[in-house]
C-alpha cells in the first residue's frame, strides 16, 4: 500500500470572481521510508500540494489518500487529529518558538497532542536531539543558534511525536548550500533511523539531487511522471 496516493487531484483557489487552478489533474504515488521531492519554480504548485497533502486543505477535485485516509472526509478537528497523529512539518522559516529552549520547542508538540508521562517525554526528546546532534544545545534559545541549527532542532521537533510522514516545504531556502545539503543528508538519517517518509518541495536544482524520487511540477502539472535518483 502507498502512503499517499493521488488520483486526478486538483486545486483551483477563488479569489472574487476569478478562479486560479494551482494543481491541474496529477496523479502520483508515495512508497513508505521514501526520501521525495517535488521540485519546480515559484508559483508551479508546490505549497498548494504539501497543504493538501498535509490535510491543510481540501482537493477540489479528484482524490487524496494519505495512510489510507481519503483526506476530503476529514472535517477542521478532524483533519487536526490526523496531522497531529502520522504527519510531521518542517518549514522554510524554521518557526521555532523564541521564548522556549531548544528543549521545549522539541518539548512541545508531545505536550499538545499526546499525553506522555513528562519522564518518557523527556526521554524521547534527548533521543530525538541527539538523533539531529543537538543535545549539546538544548538548553539554548532559538536566536542563540545557526539557521542550519535551527532547522536541526526543527527537524527533531517534526520527528518527536514519531509520525508516519514528514512535509517539509522548501526547508533549505534559507540555509545556503553546504548547510542545505548537509540538513537533508541529516533528514535522510533520519528517514534511514526512523523508517520515517520525507517529503519536501524545493526551487533549487541543486538540492533536488538530494532526492531518491523527484516529481517536477510546472504550472500545476506534473512533468514526464516520477524520476528516481
Ligand atoms: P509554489 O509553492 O510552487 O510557489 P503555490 O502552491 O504557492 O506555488 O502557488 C500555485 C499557484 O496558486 C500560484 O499561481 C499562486 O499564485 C496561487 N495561489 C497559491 N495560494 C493561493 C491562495 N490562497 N489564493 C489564491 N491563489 C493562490
Ligand atoms: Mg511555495
């Protein structure tokens, strides 16, 4: 079983009168532990499909399943429960919290979502710091840390909650290229510790080598299928 699959999916934004088809009709598979992209210039689609992929928002046409669950059924608290129970995010501003230690903002979502007993939620976390190399550092706050740090401690905070599934939509572009390259080399290890599934989009040609499957999207559509790595 995939754990996405996408059947004639489509997005089309309403701004007033005037509709704005983002996603065009695309059909694509994910396979479980895969390391893939969707890479393509600015405005080709790539947020529009992480979203829904991420159950942040419905299809307006065709299907979405992800882990089995047609995404479209998934109502506001629902979709919630979903995303807070097999999805992870990685995002391109890193969006760690500034008042929290390193510690807490991995802290974090394992004190909203599930109930862990504060020992095992500790210990999940320096698991998951030392997993990302930075346990060293977790008593420091966000802006006393690198960006490439930053997207580390982001990373261990999308892991924690140990989901099925990691978006990351354009997660290097703020880091330049050797601290790019070496976040999802760490985000492979990752996927190699965990069995996690990453998913990212990314603008940057040079970082979609990264990728063990690409798919390029170009005004919404997808071009010539997957390509593997
Ligand atoms: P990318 O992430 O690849 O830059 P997006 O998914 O953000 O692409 O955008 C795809 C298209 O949809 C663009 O034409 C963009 O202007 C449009 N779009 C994105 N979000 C909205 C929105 N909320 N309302 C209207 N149009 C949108
Ligand atoms: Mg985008």
């Amino acid at each position: 079983m995939s754990l996405v699959t996408a059947t004639k999916l489509a997005k089309t934004y309403r701004a007033g009168d005037i509709d704005i088809p983002a996603i065009k009709g695309i059909d694509f598979a994910i396979e479980p532990s895969s390391f893939v992209a969707f890479v393509g210039p600015s405005g080709s689609g790539k947020s529009t499909l992480l979203n829904m992929v991420g159950c942040l928002d419905h299809p307006t046409s065709g299907t979405l399943k992800v882990l089995d669950t047609d995404i479209a059924t998934l109502d506001r608290s629902a979709a919630a429960r979903f995303r807070g129970d097999n999805i992870g995010f990685v995002f391109q501003d890193f969006n760690l919290i500034p008042v929290l230690t390193v510690f807490e903002n991995v802290e974090y979502p394992l004190r909203m979502v599930q109930r862990w007993p504060a020992d095992k939620r500790r210990a999940q976390v320096l698991r998951l710091l030392e997993a990302v190399g930075m346990a060293d550092q977790a008593d420091k706050r966000p802006d006393q840390i690198s960006g490439g740090q930053k997207q580390r401690v982001a990373v261990a905070r999308a892991l924690v909650s140990q989901p099925k599934l990691v978006l990351a939509d354009e997660p290097t572009a703020n880091l330049d290229h050797d601290t790019a390259y070496h976040v999802l080399e760490l985000m492979k290890k990752m996927r190699d510790e965990f069995g996690t599934t990453f998913v990212f989009s990314t603008h940057d040609p040079k970082i979609m080598g990264e990728a063990e499957m690409t798919f390029t999207l170009e005004d919404g559509r997808l071009e010539n299928g997957a390509h593997h790595a």
